[in-house]
C-alpha cells in the first residue's frame, strides 16, 4: 500500500498542479506530502487519472485515524 506522501511523490508536484490547475496551489500540494494526507475531495481526479486507487487512498487514511480502543 503506498502512502499519500508516496502518491504524490510518483505522480510528481508538476503533474498534479497540470492536473488541479490553479484552484490547487503547488504548495498546497507539497503540502500534501509533507503532511502525508491527501483531501478526499481530490480522490476522484486521481483515480480517473490512473494515479492512485480509492482503495489504496482509502486504506492509508484509516490507517492513519487513531484507533477507538486508544480513546
């Protein structure tokens, strides 16, 4: 499973702003790899695009919200 950070990073900063144009600024998306954390709202532009898998978004996002027995 690759993580956010890896997404972004295999799709490249310069494809994804081609992609998001300007409503979606470079540095919002270095910021999504940085903070290892892709919005849900851009999932569907990424799996029509081939650049990722709504499972693959999905299961890194779960498995980054803490767990309920660690509340």
């Amino acid at each position: 499973m690759r993580t956010h950070a890896q997404i972004v990073s295999d799709a490249e900063v310069e494809r994804l702003f081609g992609l998001f144009g300007p409503a979606v600024p470079r540095r919002t998306i270095r910021a999504w790899k940085v903070r290892d954390s892709i919005p849900s709202p851009y999932w569907q532009a990424l799996v029509d695009h081939g650049l990722a898998t709504f499972e693959e978004l999905g299961a890194h996002a779960a498995a980054r919200m803490p767990s309920a027995e660690a509340a």
